[in-house]
C-alpha cells in the first residue's frame, strides 16, 4: 500500500462524517475525513459565553448512547438539556398526549445539544486519534469506485493529488455531487413548507418539557434549549408555507414573538428575547441506493425527513453505528473496510428502519397538515386514544428514543467490539 493510501476515505467532515471517523478509530484502519469547509470559530458573547444563537440538535436516547460509545458524552453532558416529558396537542381540538421518560425507564427520552459543542467534540476527538488524517479545507472531486480499490481524486489549494482506499463513503450532505458522480438518483417529494429556527427566552421555564403542537399551517417544536432547571431558553421550530418564510425570519423581534405564541399558544407565557432565524425548505429525500461498488453514502446525502419526528440526525447516527459494526466483521473475518458482502449487509440492515423512519416523519406531516374538518376530527381521536393506550405509548417511545428493531452496538451501549479479555 502506498503511504499516502487509506483504508477508509470519508468524503464530508460534518457531523455525519465526523461521528463515523470517530466510531471506526478503534479499529486498525487508516482513515481520512475529506472537508470542504474549515469549522469555525464558535461565535461568543464579550464575556465569552456560548451564543444564545447556537443551533440545536435533539439527541435521542439511543444517540445519546452511541455518542457515549464513541466517548463524547463528557463533553457534552453539561451542555445537553434532557427531555423527560413530551407534549403533543392539535391546536384547537381536545386531543393530546404525553410520554413521559420516567414510565419507560430511562433518565431522559432525548437530549437537545448545540451544534457548537456536539462538532467541537467531534473535532477535538478526531485531533486525538492517530490513525485519522483530516483534510480541511480539501475536497473529493472524482472517483472511481469500481476496482479492487476505490480511487479519489483530492482537491486542495496546493492542487489534486489521487488517493486510494478500500471503501469511500459519502457524506457531503443533501446536495451531494459525490452521489451524482456514482450515479445515484433521488427520490425527492417537496412538502411547500419551510422550517423557520431560532432559540427564544419563554414567560416561564421548560423544565425537561418538549413540545410539539399541530397547526392548520403546520407543526411547531419548542425544545428546552439548557440544561438544569429554572432555564427559560428554548429552541423554536416554526413550520410555515414555503413562500412566508424569509418574512418571517426577517420580521422585527416582536412579531416573530406574537406569531410563535399565537401559533404555540400560552403553555410557557409570552416570548420575549429572540435570537437570530434562519429558514430552510422541507423535503422528503432518499437516495434510490447507498451502496455502489466501494462506496456507501450516508447522511443527508442517503436520506433526509421531515423535522416534525426530531429523527434525521438520529436515523443518521444509527447508520454510522451498523455500518462500523460490519466495518469491524468484515476486519475480524479477514476481509477490508469496502467487502462488498459487508456493504451489502449494511444496506439490507439499515434499509427497514430508514423506511419506518421516512414512513413515520411523512406520515405526520401529511395527517396533521390535512386541513379537512372529519380529518381533524380523526386526528383528535388518536392523540386521545394513543395517550390512553400504554402499549401504544410504549411502541412510539421505543421509536422515538431510538431503540426499535435490530440495534447496533454502540446504540445498545455496547462497544464496537468485544474488548480481549
């Protein structure tokens, strides 16, 4: 092998990317993270605290194992606020429901955790492992994955410079060029809808509580947005029409706050500091496959939901978990990182959830947009009956928390592999 090849060549140093670099360094591979974008500096008020503006991702609790599985949990931990109630209700009708973390068994059915600490993490671990070479900023822009090896072509300010590796995954994110290169095709439904974000200080404090509530213009999330209690910060998500959302995130603070207590109602009082919005289309994507010769793709560049189910980071974490699992069987076998028995194993384990998970998120987003009053009516009458309904409960909290079907190791808190003893 030649020293400047690797066993593994990660294209997208994102989260994704990140997160499975992270999971494949306790095995004996040589790998690259090939990244685009140098991360940045994390924005700080003059006392040098964390932006109130920092953007948030919900954690399930199977996610929160497996970021303990790849040894990020301490520091994130102080940071990360738990959810031990969630509430969910259709504005306007009777119908509403609530699970509860304590009734499953679990300290916390998920975790809300700033980008900023969660990529920080990611990049202080990957700055520690010595089998990890990261290219910043540098990008794949050819391959050929076809050969007993797959072949990248690197891009740098320094030039090009072709490398090989035994697998290639993509992980450049929903608009991946990469994918188009292997000839990966899309299917892609647009929901007319975009999702407007900023994190607000509530009337009165979340205390662990998460909330989703149905409207006739869509869904909206409020999320505790800091850990310990008495905290009052909270992560908003707003689903409007496609067409009002730069209004939306451009209108003066006091506006932004009347349209989210109108929308949200007065469970947690007036909202009074607003931070900076930002707003982005929904969309259901999926790559028609995500396994081609000696590359996989993963991320949003596999698949991406609709946020109403909180699922897509956490879809994606389970994939990294399954496929450094069968990373790791394929090297205990005496096969390599891109054996296309293992990659095929990868695929046909992660394909049922992926489906569950798209099946799951579209489907609400559709049920509850219905506008038609016998739909409403419906749907008032399965929030009612799914809250009196324990098994019910049980089964959508066992989704929601990551913890259905076929779990990798890590997600069961479990390492990768069995320790010699």
């Amino acid at each position: 092998m030649n020293s400047r090849d690797h066993d593994v060549i990660i294209a997208g140093g994102g989260l994704v990317g990140a997160a499975l670099a992270c999971a494949l360094a306790d095995l004996p591979l040589r790998i690259l993270v090939v990244e685009a974008v140098p991360p940045r500096a994390p924005p700080h008020s003059e006392q040098g605290q964390p932006s109130y503006d920092d953007r948030n991702t919900a954690l399930s609790y199977g996610s929160q194992r497996i970021v303990a599985g790849l040894g990020l949990w301490p520091a994130l931990e102080a940071e990360a606020a738990p959810i031990r109630h969630i509430h969910i209700s259709d504005r306007g009708r009777l119908g509403r429901a609530e699970l509860h973390a304590a009734e499953h068994g679990v300290p916390a059915l998920g975790y809300v955790t700033p980008n900023r600490v969660l990529g920080q993490a990611l990049y202080a671990r990957l700055g520690a492992l010595s089998n990890v070479t990261l290219r910043c900023p540098a990008k794949v822009v050819e391959l050929d994955v076809s050969g007993a090896r797959a072949r990248c072509t690197i891009e740098d300010g320094s030039g090009r410079e072709t490398v090989a590796a035994a697998l290639v995954v993509v992980a450049d994110g929903a608009g991946s060029e990469l994918r188009a290169r292997l000839g990966v095709e899309v299917s892609r439904f647009t929901y007319g809808q975009s999702a407007v974000i900023a994190n607000v200080t509530a009337e009165r404090p979340a205390d662990g509580w998460a909330f989703e509530r149905f409207t006739e213009q869509g869904p909206v999330a409020l999320l505790p947005r800091a850990a310990g209690p008495g905290s009052n910060e909270v992560a908003a998500i707003i689903t409007v029409a496609e067409g009002d959302a730069a209004a939306l995130a451009a209108a003066p603070d006091a506006a932004f706050a009347t349209v989210l207590h109108e929308r949200f109602g007065d469970r947690l009082g007036e909202f009074t500091r607003i931070g900076v919005r930002a707003h982005y289309p929904l969309a259901l994507t999926r790559a028609t496959r995500q396994v081609v010769g000696r590359a996989v793709v993963v991320g949003n560049a596999a698949h991406a939901l609709h946020p109403v189910a909180a699922q897509g980071f956490n879809l994606s974490l389970r994939d990294v978990a399954a496929l450094a699992e069968v990373i790791a069987d394929s090297l205990a076998a005496g096969g390599d990182a891109g054996d296309a028995a293992a990659l095929a194993r990868y695929a046909a384990w992660r394909a049922g959830d992926q489906r569950k998970m798209s099946v799951l998120s579209d489907g609400l987003a559709r049920v509850f947009a219905n506008p038609l009053a016998t739909v409403g009516v419906a749907r008032s009458l399965g929030l009612l009956a799914f809250d009196l309904l324990p098994p019910a409960k049980r089964a959508f909290a066992k989704e929601m928390m990551g913890l259905g079907g076929r779990l990798p190791r890590l997600a069961r808190g479990l390492p990768l592999r069995e320790r010699a003893t």
